[in-house]
C-alpha cells in the first residue's frame, strides 16, 4: 500500500511490497504522487518491476509458490491436484527459506522427509513444481537466482511401472462383479475403457455430439496432455454405445466421485486386490499390440506423444508372444513363410 505525505511545499511517496525494495518519490503535486503510487503498484500487481539480489532476503520459498500458484497453476487443467501439492510444500520447513539462503541441501531434506511419508513418484511430482516455480523465477520475474537449487539434487528413482493386469484366472470374477453393479453406467463405462483405453476423466467428459456413428470414433477433445484425438471404435465398443440411452448429452452422466465409489465397490465384490480403474488402460494398450498394432496405431488410440511413456503401458504376455512363434512356426512348416533367410533372394 503507498503512503503519501507532504513534506514542507513537496509530496512524498513510499510504496513497501514483500520482494520488492522500498519504492519512493517526489512530487510537487499530490495528484502526480497518486498517480505515480497507482501506476507503480499496478506495475508491482503484473511483475513488470525488476526483482534486486538485495530483495532475495525479504522473499520466501512459500512468497514463490503463493505467485506460482496465482498466475501458473490456475492455467493448467489439473489446478486442483497441483494445488494440493503446492500446501504440501508450503507446509514444510522450506517454504520459510529466504530466496538468497535456499539451496541444494534444502532441497535434499525435503526430497528425504517426503520420501519417508510418499512413494517416489509423489516426490518427483512435488519436485517437479518446484523447479519449474524456480525457474519461472529465474526466466520471467526477473528474480537474480543463481542455479536453480532442484537442479542440484539427486532425484528419487523413478516408480516401476505398473505391470498388472487381469491374470485367466481372475477374469471370470472380475466380469461376474461387473454384472452384479447397482449403477447402469459401471459395465458400459468399464467396456469401453477397456476397448478404447481412454482414461476415466475422457470417459466422463464424452458427449453424444463426439460420437461418429457412421466414421466409428469418439472426439476426444479434453485430454490429459491437452491434445485431442480421435479414437477408433472396436465393434463391441461401438455395440455398447448403441445400447445406452440418449437422454442426456453426456454419454454418462455420472459424477467422477461416483464412479471412484462404484469401482471400489466392485473390486471389494470380485475379492481381486490391487486393481485399479486406470489399470484397463494397461490392459487396453497391451491388447492392442497382441491384436498386431503398431505402435503409431496404438499411441492414436491412446494418446501418447512419446513412445517410451507407451512402452510403460505396455504388457504382453508371454503366452501370447509364445502362441505368435508357434503360429509362425506352424506357417513355415506348411509353406506359408520361407524356413530361413537363405530362402529369400
């Protein structure tokens, strides 16, 4: 807030903000010190004012994240998560760090003391903030931070992948609960992530309006990476679609918070464990290549940019490669396929 005070025949103004230095002049008018103090708080409000090495010490890692989350988190799609991650950090003994004494060993600590509450990934996620916060510090606030102090540490390991999907022997359990689900929406919904690998959030978010009946493909126009797509449809996907009712222009009306309800529910029925909602997205990408996709095939369907980030998504079984080679072991032996290269010239 500016202070405005007349001093013998002048106006003098005084503007204190926190990471800012104290901002004064004068003027022979108080209506040009007011609008000079309204100006330059408007300029402070927009980070248009460059940040002094002097005013590291009066700025705090939890003044960094409370900016971050103001004008970088609200823009992305999952505010609400990283919001919650950001208290986190907040929340920890890092946060009172003044900008010029933050460092790599601090870092470290907090990486340590999560890692004794969370798995890995969690950390990694929380880091993951926090560095870009620095370096959008560094980049775009013209805040003089040296190295970016996350750079300097060890990040955890990454988690293995999840590898689970429905073992023979559990299929039957898993599909006799889906039967048995009180809601209408949990076979159609749990059908349909399992024949286009989409994510529950783009389950939820279909419209009718997105459904090509005649090309066969759902528009799939919100998405985790904010890259549409459009997704082919199995004929049993698109036999589900069929028969679900039209009364609304969502495909399932229903709440996320039902749905995550509704699906423990059916696991607690099965008495399968350690099976969850996105686990059919496994188990859709590995079906996909053992049905003889490619991988430009597969990342269409389900979305992936990089096809290291597919791979993890992937799990075929052995079974099934070992059913492939005998099927082409049995092709060679009728003449299907030539015996060794040696018989193609």
């Amino acid at each position: 807030m500016a202070t405005i005070r007349k001093r013998g025949s002048s106006w003098h103004v005084q503007i204190r903000r926190q990471g800012y230095p104290p901002l004064t002049k004068t003027f022979s008018s108080r209506t040009d010190a007011a609008i000079w103090a309204r100006d330059t708080e408007r300029a402070i409000d927009r980070a248009e004012l460059p940040v002094g090495h002097r005013e590291l010490k009066s700025a705090t890692v939890r003044d960094l994240l409370k900016r971050y989350e103001l004008e970088i988190t609200t823009k992305k799609r999952g505010a609400d998560r990283e919001r919650f991650k950001i208290r986190v950090i907040s929340a920890h003994s890092i946060a009172k760090a003044s900008l010029d004494k933050v460092s790599g060993a601090m870092v470290a600590r907090y990486r340590d003391d999560r890692l004794k509450l969370v798995t890995s990934a969690t950390v990694r996620r929380e880091l993951a903030i926090l560095q870009h916060c620095f370096e959008v510090a560094r980049r775009e606030w013209d805040f003089p931070i040296g190295l970016n102090p996350v750079r300097q540490i060890t990040l955890p390991e990454p988690s293995r992948a999840r590898q689970r999907r429905l073992a023979p022997e559990e299929i039957g359990r898993f599909w006799a609960a889906v039967d048995r689900a009180r809601a209408w929406y949990v076979k159609p919904l749990i059908i349909l992530a399992v024949e286009t690998g989409m994510r529950r959030g783009e389950l939820l978010s279909i419209r009718w309006d997105d459904v090509d009946a005649s090309a066969r493909t759902i528009k799939i126009l919100t998405t985790k990476n904010g890259h549409p797509r459009v997704i082919p449809l199995t004929p049993k996907a698109i036999r589900t679609l069929n028969e679900l009712p039209h009364g609304h222009d969502r495909v399932f009306p229903a709440k996320a918070t039902a749905v995550r309800q509704a699906w423990d529910r059916l696991i607690q029925r099965s008495g399968l464990s350690n099976l969850r909602f996105h686990d059919l997205r496994h188990e859709a990408v590995s079906r996909f290549f053992e049905a003889g996709l490619n991988v430009p095939e597969v990342a269409l369907i389900s979305g992936h940019r990089d096809p290291r980030m597919l791979f993890r998504y992937t799990h075929p079984r052995a079974e099934a490669v070992a059913e492939k080679l005998a099927v082409a072991e049995r092709k060679r032996n009728v003449g299907v396929l030539p015996r060794s290269t040696s018989d193609v010239d």
